[in-house]
C-alpha cells in the first residue's frame, strides 16, 4: 500500500504512528487480508506490557480468515509464543503449512516483508530448521529494500555474542535507522547515549523518536525532566505517552494530578487515570488503587480483594505483601495467617523490609507457621539493617524480654 511505505520503509519524509493508524483504519474494510497485517505491525511498536495483544490477534485472525501469508505466518509466530495466552503450537503448525507455499512464493520475489518473516523463523527455528546464516540472508535482502524492521532485526542480532556477533555490522545498521528516522533505532541510539551519561545526546533523538510517536520514548523523555524538575515538560510528554496507551505513563499520570506536578491539582482526574492503568491490568495501578480503596468508608473489600489477587498473579510483590496482609489482619477476608505466611515466603526474595519483618515477627510467635525464633530473628534484623523502623522496635523488645528477670520459681 503506497501510502503506508513511509512508515515500513526509508523516506525523506517519514509518518508518524498516528498518522500511519489514521491512514491504515480508513483501509480496513477493504478485502485485502494485507491490511490487517500491517496494522499488527503498526500496533507491535505500541504493545507495552501486552496491552495491544487481543487487539493484535484479532486483526490476523482476520487476515487468516482473508488468507493473506503475511498475516497467517505472522499469526503462526503469535500461536508459538509459549508464555502468550493464545499459545497454541498444534494450530501454529496447522497456519503454517496452509501459508507455507503462498509465503514462499513471496520470499523467491524477495518481498521484504516475506523476506524478513522468513529470517526471523529461521534463526528462531521456528516451525522449520534453525539455520542462522540463511536467516541473516533474507534479513538483508529485507534491508536492502530499505525496510525498516530489518535495520534494528540486524543490529540486533549483529550485537548478540556468537558466530555472527560484528559490532561494526551492528553499528552500522543503527546507524542506516536513525538517519532514516525509525523511531525504534532513534529510541535505542538514545538509550545507548543514556547509558554513558550522555542525556543532552539522548534527549535530542528521544524527542526525534517522541515526535514520530513511540510510546516509549514519550516516557522515558518524561522521565528525564521530571529528574530535572521540568515538570510541565514532564507532563506533556507523559500525556503523549499515556495518548497511546502506555499503562506506566498512565499511572505516572495519575501521580502528577494528585500531587499538582506540571498540571494544576485534581484528584478526580488522578483517580480516572489510576483506574483507567488499573482496567489495563497494569499491576502498580492495581495496587495502588486497592490501597486507595482501602482508605475509603465504607471499605469495598471485595474490589480490593480482586486488584491485589489479579496483580498477585501477575507477580507484583507490593500486592502480595498486602494480599498477604489482608490476610493475617482478616481485614474484609476470613483471618488466615497460614495463606499469609506462604504469601509472604513467596515474596521473601524481594528483600522487601516490610516483607522480612512480617515474616520474621510470624517466624518468631509460630503465627501461620512452626515457630523457628532464629531464622526469624535474622528476618527481623535484615530489615532492621534496611531503617525499617517497626523491625528496630521489635528487636529492642525481644531483647527487653529477654533481660526480664523473674522472682517466681
């Protein structure tokens, strides 16, 4: 589609995410099958913690169902991802072999797109055997078509120890994406700058990156001037972050109009933002909103209840140490100190102060727990070596205990 090859492809004059989704949405109830794929590929670079999945899926369902290779292989990939919840290898296989002669027929005219599927399946050994040196092959006939995505594939995999590793190879395909404006190469050019200390570097291409509308270098742009305390800049690249989705600038949203930091105060637009990183599944949020749900008359235990279990889940330690809590106090939840200690041991690896106080004070007292006073005294005493003061007091009163003299025989 001529009208998308400024944003897959090196231009003089490259589109932006937004415009590239305004273009691509007006497409959509053509026929073409294609149509879906490129509009994955569009959502890819915005897909932060998953937040664009279902969405991503759905569009190469649709593809599939147009049988469009691109899309069906694309989707075969998706099915493969073991950790994805639409993980499904047998169906995987099942779209592969449906796709595998329309795809390689696009390959052997060398589509660049083709082209850089095909590598990607075969240095992952993906449905097909992993050969490393063919898939660099077609990666590069992806890039001699100047497209993009195979750029930061390259440098990628230029950069990785092994057979292949070439720093001047990874270098320069960096290079070839930041003077083509990709806003993922110009993002990693930044983070390379920010790594050595370089921030006037780095804020020169994540704003370049930040005006093509990639999510993340909105956020990380935010972030640097909120260190520099130029909240009002902050603020306007932590609203662009947040325009497409990105759950952790909508959290860090919320944060600046509760605290009035580069917007003026506003505690109900706060608590829109929270929830709406709490609807995303984004687990700060979820916990966050459950604590402030907690302070709440009269106490909706039942929605705190299912924030911290989702974001327990979902591994965040700061919502099992307080599931866990909720627990031990049998705060809206039936008193269960023994689901409270293993909650808590789940977490023990966090090193979290308040985590290894509780554990050590239930260690000690035999609470949920056979009672092991030493391996909870050292719980206790790490926590206390981490300034948490509820940790110090109750050593000064094990030790005041044990000091107390009796007259009774």
């Amino acid at each position: 589609m001529k009208f998308l090859k400024q944003y897959f492809f090196e231009s003089q004059e490259p589109m932006s995410m937004s415009e590239a989704i305004f273009e691509i949405e007006k497409h959509l109830h053509q026929h073409d099958g294609r149509v879906h794929f490129y509009y994955a590929k569009i959502l890819e670079k915005l897909n932060i913690e998953n937040h664009y999945l279902h969405k991503i899926i759905k569009l190469l369902e649709k593809g599939y169902e147009k049988k469009d290779p691109l899309s069906m292989m694309l989707y075969a990939q998706y099915l493969h991802v073991e950790s994805s919840p639409f993980f499904h290898p047998v169906k995987a296989y099942q779209v592969f072999l449906e796709a595998q002669s329309m795809w390689m027929k696009l390959v052997r005219e060398k589509d660049p797109f083709a082209c850089q599927l095909y590598g990607i399946f075969l240095y992952k050994g993906l449905l097909m055997k992993k050969n490393n040196q063919e898939a660099i092959r077609y990666i590069e006939i992806a890039a001699k078509h100047t497209l993009l995505e195979s750029y930061d594939t390259l440098f990628q995999l230029y950069q990785q120890k092994g057979d292949f590793y070439n720093q001047e190879m990874s270098q320069s395909y960096l290079s070839l994406g930041v003077q083509a404006s990709d806003p993922l190469l110009l993002f990693k050019k930044a983070m390379l700058h920010l790594a050595k200390k370089e921030e006037f570097e780095a804020i020169y291409y994540l704003q370049k990156s930040a005006d093509l509308d990639l999510s993340h270098a909105s956020f990380a742009l935010a972030n640097i001037y909120i260190k520099q305390k130029e909240h009002e800049k902050a603020f306007f690249y932590m609203e662009k972050a947040a325009t497409f989705d990105h759950p952790h600038a909508i959290y860090m949203l919320s944060l600046a109009y509760a605290n009035g930091k580069g917007v003026i105060k506003d505690l109900d637009q706060s608590r829109f933002y929270l929830e709406k990183g709490a609807s995303m599944q984004h687990v700060v949020s979820m916990n966050q909103l459950a604590m402030t749900l907690m302070k709440e008359t009269p106490k909706d235990h039942q929605r705190i209840y299912d924030l911290l279990y989702q974001a327990n889940l979902k591994k965040d330690p700061l919502a099992t140490y307080n599931l866990a809590m909720m627990y031990h106090l049998g705060d809206g939840l039936y008193q269960d100190d023994v689901k409270a200690f293993k909650l808590l041991d789940s977490i023990k690896q966090t090193q979290l102060p308040m985590v290894l106080y509780q554990l050590g004070v239930m260690l000690v007292e035999g609470k949920g727990t056979s009672k092991n006073e030493p391996l909870g005294i050292q719980y206790v005493k790490k926590a206390s070596e981490k300034k948490f003061k509820l940790a110090t007091e109750y050593l000064k009163h094990l030790e005041s205990k044990k000091n107390q003299v009796t007259f009774y025989a």
